[in-house]
C-alpha cells in the first residue's frame, strides 16, 4: 500500500521528479501524476489520441504548446471549438491578447471595445482585422471549390499560415485533422454565414465531417484521449470513441464539477456507464487550472518519451 511522502526540493530537480512527488501528496497531485502515467501508456501503446480543448485555451499561452505537440506527432487528431480557430488566425497574424484582472470594471472595458475571457483582454479591433482576413480566405476557398468537409477547410487555411506556434500551421504541415464541430458558434460561422448569403452554393457540411471522426478510428484501433476542458469538442471525440468499441485510455482536465451533470463536468468513472470508456481502461480525472496542469502532466510526458527516444520530430 502507498503511503503519502512529505514534498521537498532540491536543487536541480526537473519538471518529472516535481510530477512524481506531487504525486506522493495526495489529492488532484495523484491524479495529476496518475494522468501523466497514462499518457506515457497511450504514446507506448501506439494509441490513437484525440486531444480536445476549448477556445479559452487558445485564448491563453497554451496555443504555442498545443502546436509543439502536434509537431511532436503526440495527437492523432484534434476536436475543438471555433473560438480556438478564430483566436489561431488572429495570433498567426500577429495580434496580442493582453493580460488583465479578473475584477475589472466590464462596463468600463466594453465602452472601451475590450472584450475579457477571465483575466485576458480581447479588443473588438482583433475581431475587425479578422474579418478583414478571413473574407479573402472564404473567397479563396470557393474559388477551388463550393463545397468543403471543416476539417478539409481548416487544413486548407493552415496551409495558408507561416507560423510555427500556429495551431493550424503544424496540424497541416503534419496531416494532423482539426475537428470544429460548432464551426458556426462565433465569429468564424457569422463571416461563413454572411459569405453564403452572396454565393447560396456554398456548403460547408458538419454532417459529412462527422462521418470523418467516426471513420477515423476502428474497433481494432487503441484509442486515447486527453480531453481539456470539455464541452462539444470533448463529447465528439468520446462519441466517435464510443461508436468504435470505447476508449482504452483517458485523461480529463477540468474544472468543472460532476455535481452538475454536466459534460465538462462529467468523470472517466461516469463514462464507463455509457461504454464510452472501457471498464479496463487507464483512466484519470484531474481538477483544476488546465492551463497549469496540462503543462505540467505534458511536459513529464515528454521528458519520459525524449529519454527513451519515442518523440517524433514533425
């Protein structure tokens, strides 16, 4: 039986000894460790791994990391929300979020144009300058075709970026397929909307995309997740996962509580009831500040694969 182990530092320690001995502490610090563990299963698995995060995540820092990973070839795929596509574009083009409080004067900062995701500033000037990008874009893309899959329209608008910390960049740079099932909840999908009203023949078909997450997978398949956050996006990639035998390793990150019974909310554990993840299956559930967690649940993970030579270099 395991017994909890008093924390300490010392100098030099790493990023995989700070993970393993919060893991000796108790609380979300073992699950926390726990999760980094069944990541290093899934890479040594040669599982499928679906990595799904909302927008609020590209709204932060974690953007350059989540384009790291997929250069390091760790997600098979990705599902997200099209807050995370919009905020890609604008940080590919150089803009800047800025860095505020969280008990700012809201009706203050909305006569200023500012609009605020916790403590980070958005300026309604952003959303101007990606109107002013994403209409060439669209028009573009009819150009080549009146009908695309989204998955199909972000790999072609990736390949449109010279960013290397670009999300869209590196997922189609290295044949990573980005899955935006609610392309339409935002910026991007009233600019989609506004674009159809001028050329009634354009189609972008969610249907046939989800038929491409679901393909993308098989009952022999070892199937992964890390699920951040939670929402569509995490939802899409379970369903898919469900529909093709259940998920054989899982890791949720939220700060959402089950007690709601919420999706963003809901365990690994509640996920067994519904098939979507195996009753043997390498599971954890960590609660808390996904922007401070995952990086550090990740980067174990990727100090563990580097030592024994399993990163890939995209």
């Amino acid at each position: 039986m395991e017994t909890i182990k008093d924390f300490k530092w010392n100098q030099g320690m790493n990023v995989y000894d700070l993970v393993e001995r919060i893991g000796k502490t108790g609380f979300q610090g073992t699950e926390l460790n726990k999760a980094s563990n069944v990541v290093i299963k899934m890479k040594k698995e040669g599982a499928k791994i679906f990595l799904t995060f909302t927008s609020n995540m590209v709204t932060s820092g974690l953007r350059g990391f989540f384009a790291q990973l997929i250069k390091l070839k760790i997600p098979y795929a990705i599902v997200t929300t099209v807050g995370s596509i919009e905020e890609d574009i604008m940080k590919a083009h150089g803009e800047k979020f800025i860095i505020g409080k969280f008990n700012s004067d809201d009706v203050s900062l909305y006569e200023k144009g500012i609009n605020r995701v916790g403590n980070l500033f958005i300026s309604n000037e952003s959303y101007m300058k990606f109107e002013d990008l994403i209409n060439p874009i669209l028009t573009n893309l009819y150009n080549k075709k009146n009908r695309w899959t989204v998955s199909e329209m972000l790999r072609e608008i990736g390949l449109t970026l010279n960013d290397e910390n670009s999300i869209l960049y590196q997922a189609s740079k290295n044949n990573v397929p980005i899955y935006c099932p609610a392309i339409t909840d935002g910026a991007f999908g009233f600019h989609l909307y506004l674009f159809q009203q001028k050329h009634k023949d354009f189609i972008v078909d969610v249907v046939q995309d989800f038929g491409n997450i679901l393909l993308s997978i098989s009952q022999d398949d070892k199937k992964g997740l890390i699920s951040l956050g939670g929402s569509i996006s995490k939802h899409h990639a379970i369903l898919a996962s469900l529909l093709n035998g259940g998920l054989d390793y899982a890791v949720y990150m939220t700060t959402a509580s089950s007690k709601s019974g919420s999706m963003s909310g809901a365990t690994t554990e509640e996920a067994k009831s519904w098939g979507k993840i195996k009753d043997d299956s390498d599971a954890s559930t960590v609660i808390g500040d996904v922007s401070i967690t995952f990086p550090l649940m990740m980067i174990k993970v990727l100090e563990v694969l580097n030592k024994e030579n399993l990163l890939e270099n995209g």
